[in-house]
C-alpha cells in the first residue's frame, strides 16, 4: 500500500513507516528536511508565498495550495494511506482538500481504491489552542462529510496525548505510532505464513474490512483465557488511539503457542456477539509465542462532531485549571521597564528568525 505523508508530522511519520513514501509539503525547507526515497510534492500558494513558512498553523492557506497539487494527488490516493496531522495549516489544509474531493465523486469508490487515513490529533490539554480549533473544524467538516459519503477507508485517529503525558521525544513517539500501525497490517501475512487452527483472514478479507468508512481503534494484548475478555480489553486499548465507541464491526487475530488448541476463541466471539457484532476472525499457532495473544480492531463511528465536543470540554476545563493557577499565584509584580523596539532589534542582531516572525505577527514589529 503507498504511504503519503502530507505536512510536516505526517511526512516525517510517512517514511518512517516506509521509505518510499510520497510527501507533501508547502514549505521547501520542511521538504528538503524528508528522507525519502520516493517522490516530493511541493504544493505552492497563488502569490508564491509559503515556501519557506508553509501554512503557518492556518488550514485556509493548506487548502488554497491543495489546489496546486489536486490533480496529481487524486490519483496518488487511490488504495493509498494517507497521513497528516490536523492541527497545522498544511496537513490539515491538504487532507482536506482530499476529502472534499473524495467525499464529491458521484460513483462509489471501488474496495482496492479507497483511501485509508491516519490522523495524528493534539493533545488538547498542552497543545496551542489553534491546534485544537483547526481539528475541530477538521472534523466537524471534511472528515464528517467523507464518511457520510461512504467514499473513505478506515481513518484512525491517533492522538499525541501518550506523548505529553509521558514527556516522549518526538522521534520516539513517531517509531511508537509506525509500530502500532505494522502491527495491525501484519494481520493477513501471519496468516498466510502461520499455521492456522480456525477461520482464515485473506488479503480481500483485510483489503474489505479497511475499506470501510469508519474509524478504525485496535490494539494488541497477552490474552488470559482464564479471565474475562471484555475486562481485559477495555484495560488494554491502543494508547495511541483515541478510545473506541461501541463497535459497529470487528476484526481478530488469536495467535497461540505450539500445543494449545486455541478453542479459547470462543471466549472472544461470545463477547462480540454478546454485543451483536459477528466478527472477522482468525486463530493461528505462533510457535514463538508463550501466551495467546489477541490482536484486535473495531469499527466505529461516533459523529466527529461528538468527538470535537469532547475535544472543547478538555480544552476548556484546561484553560479554567489555567485561570485557577493564575488566580492562586498571583503576587504583585513590579511593572516592567521593557521598550518593545530594543528588544526587537536585540532579536534581529541574534538571528532569531523564528522570534521575528512571531513579533511581526502579534504587530510588534
Ligand atoms: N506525533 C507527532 N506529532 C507532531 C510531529 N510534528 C508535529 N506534530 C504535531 O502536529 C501538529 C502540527 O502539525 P504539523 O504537521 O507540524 O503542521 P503542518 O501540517 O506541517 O502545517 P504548518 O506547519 O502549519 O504548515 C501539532 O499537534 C504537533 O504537536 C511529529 O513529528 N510527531
Ligand atoms: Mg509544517
């Protein structure tokens, strides 16, 4: 499957997942900073502006580039995975460009053609507020569009909330996201190159499940047949994922040591079809394996505009922790003698590009 990476988190994810992704980029910079073997879309603006900033965290300018670059992608993401980040301008911008279009075309999108994303959300209790709003309108807009349509795959919904909360380095995290992703997509290889005892989950069975318009949450877990299913998945969800909701379908892999009969899978199935789901399933024998160990995927979808709710009540709930500790520590300060142009030109001398740029923003400059 072709992998595009689009903006500067999904590009750098992109070919850590495989070298020979495509990447999409409106900055230069940011684009000639992508190892990768396979092709580079630089997506320009009208006025030719953007090569060196990209969209500077605003979707508009992603969107207005998408444009340069539309034709060439439609075709790129057929049966392809797309990644991206949704809280920038260009990621953001770009992928929904791609779901507008997707979610336009009058025919039905074959099985082999639908397009599967991977978003990788902001945590929004520490991430900037406009990462949070440009995933909101994100979703509430394209995303919710496309699968109304029915012309997407799978979309599964990362989150960096793993990586705040446990303070990863970036690289760290990105090796954590592409490793949970070959995890999943090893699923119909173990079971050509394993032995299997039950069922059987082909490359079409695989290729149709991730066709469908849903989100995608799956993980993996040491099973212990002797306690209860369900406890041990909800104690065992993908960290990287958003949650799940209730599952519409499902998906699992059993894989068991040498010697055990794997009948354990019923345990499995009946908590599925306790929930009227009928899932997909295989059992294989891993002879590198001590303990059963289940893979497992759910599909679901929660109306994005649900999702963005729970977005807004955490940023919210943080920006009142924020007033709360403000108004605890408040302590009298001396007023602060400090002339805006010397400091300025203090920058300037120290080739602080970066600070220049956010002064002229914020008009100091
Ligand atoms: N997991 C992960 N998140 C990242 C990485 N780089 C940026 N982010 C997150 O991605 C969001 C910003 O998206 P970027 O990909 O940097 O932005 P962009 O799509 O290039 O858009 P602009 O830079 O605004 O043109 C924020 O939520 C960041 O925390 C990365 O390498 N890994
Ligand atoms: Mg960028």
């Amino acid at each position: 499957m072709r992998t595009i990476g689009i903006g500067g988190a999904g590009s750098k994810i992109a070919v850590k997942l495989d070298a020979q992704s495509v990447v999409v980029n409106i900055s230069e910079v940011e684009l000639s900073k992508i190892p990768t073997s396979g092709e580079k879309i630089q997506a320009s603006l009208r006025d030719g502006s953007g090569v060196f900033q990209g969209a500077r965290m605003d979707p508009q300018i992603g969107l207005e580039a998408y444009g340069s670059v539309s034709r060439q992608l439609s075709n790129l993401v057929r049966g392809a995975m797309v990644i991206a980040a949704t809280g920038g301008g260009t990621g953001n911008g770009i992928t929904a460009g791609i779901l507008k279009e997707l979610a336009g075309r009058a025919e039905k999108i074959a099985v082999e053609e639908k397009t599967v994303f991977a978003l990788v959300l902001p945590y929004a209790k520490m991430e900037p507020d406009e990462f949070v709003i440009n995933t909101s309108d994100f979703l509430n807009g394209p995303v919710a569009a496309a699968i109304d349509s029915g012309n997407t795959g799978n979309i599964f919904m990362f989150s960096n909330r793993c990586k705040f909360e446990k303070q990863l380095a970036e690289d760290k995290y990105n090796q954590m996201i592409v490793n949970s992703l070959r995890d999943f997509f090893a699923i119909p290889a173990k079971n050509a190159q394993l032995k299997l005892l039950e069922e059987h989950i082909d490359q079409a069975d695989f290729a149709l499940y991730l066709s469908k318009p849903y989100f995608n949450h799956f993980t993996s877990f040491n099973y212990n047949p002797d306690n209860d299913f369900g406890k041990q998945l909800s104690a065992r969800w993908n960290p990287l994922l958003l949650p799940p909701e209730q599952a519409i379908e499902a998906l699992f892999l059993l894989e068991v040591p040498a010697g055990n009969d794997g009948t354990c899978f019923y345990n499995i199935l009946k908590y599925f079809n306790d929930q009227d789901v009928k899932p997909l399933y295989s059992v294989v024998e891993n002879p590198n394996l001590k303990n059963p160990r289940v893979s497992v995927s759910l599909l679901y979808s929660r109306k994005p505009a649900e999702e963005v709710q729970d977005l807004n009540r955490e940023s919210e709930e943080h920006a009142q922790t924020k007033v709360r500790r403000t108004i605890d520590q408040y302590v009298e300060l001396e007023p602060l003698q400090v002339n805006l142009d010397n400091e300025a030109a203090k920058v300037k001398s120290d080739g602080q590009d970066d600070v220049i740029a956010m002064l002229k923003r914020i008009n100091k400059l």
